[in-house]
C-alpha cells in the first residue's frame, strides 16, 4: 500500500513539473487572429494574453470609432479563443487524454 501511495505522489510531482513547463512554452507561443478581411489583427499567447494589435491605417480613415471597436473586439475574442483551444489540447496532452475530475 505504501509503495503504491509513493507512486501516485511521484506521478503528481510528475505531473506538476511538466504543468510548470508548459506554461513557460504557452507563454512563448502565439496565435493570431484578424477582422475585417485583415484590417485588424491580435496576436494572444497561448496562455490568452493579448501581445499585439495592429490596425489597418484604412480602417481609421473612415472615422467609424464603433466600427473599429468592432473588429478589435473580433479579432480579439478570436485570438483568445484559438489560445485556449491551444490549451485545452496541450492539456490533453499532460493528462495523455484523460478527463481529469479538476481543472489544472
């Protein structure tokens, strides 16, 4: 019984220490995203952490402020969203596809 219990806890320090490293990568890594047929683009790292905006110097041009508050808004909402896909499936990787009980 004992054996088995240090066992689980090496499996968990395991666990931990790649958990820890993979934040690291996912901070390191990007996704990006546009709108507007490219006139906005947000770059997130894979943690969901918006690093950049660029806006199309045209877009401002129009003097819509609620049109680019729009696309700033969709490109941003999409580059979290690959962020956390790109997550959720480094996490299935940690957990070699287990739906685990708790989030990590």
């Amino acid at each position: 019984m004992n054996n088995n219990f240090e066992q689980i806890l090496q499996m968990g320090q395991q666990v931990q220490a790649r958990l820890t490293e993979l934040q690291t990568e996912l901070a390191d890594r990007t996704v990006t995203s546009t709108s507007g047929g490219g006139m906005v683009t947000a770059t997130a790292d894979g943690r969901g952490r918006i690093r950049e905006i660029d806006i199309d110097p045209a877009v401002l041009e129009e003097k819509d402020v609620e049109m680019v508050e729009d696309l700033v808004l969709a490109a941003v909402s999409e580059a979290q969203t690959r962020a956390h896909a790109l997550y959720e499936e480094e996490m299935r990787k940690v957990s070699g596809g287990m739906n685990l009980p708790f989030q990590l």
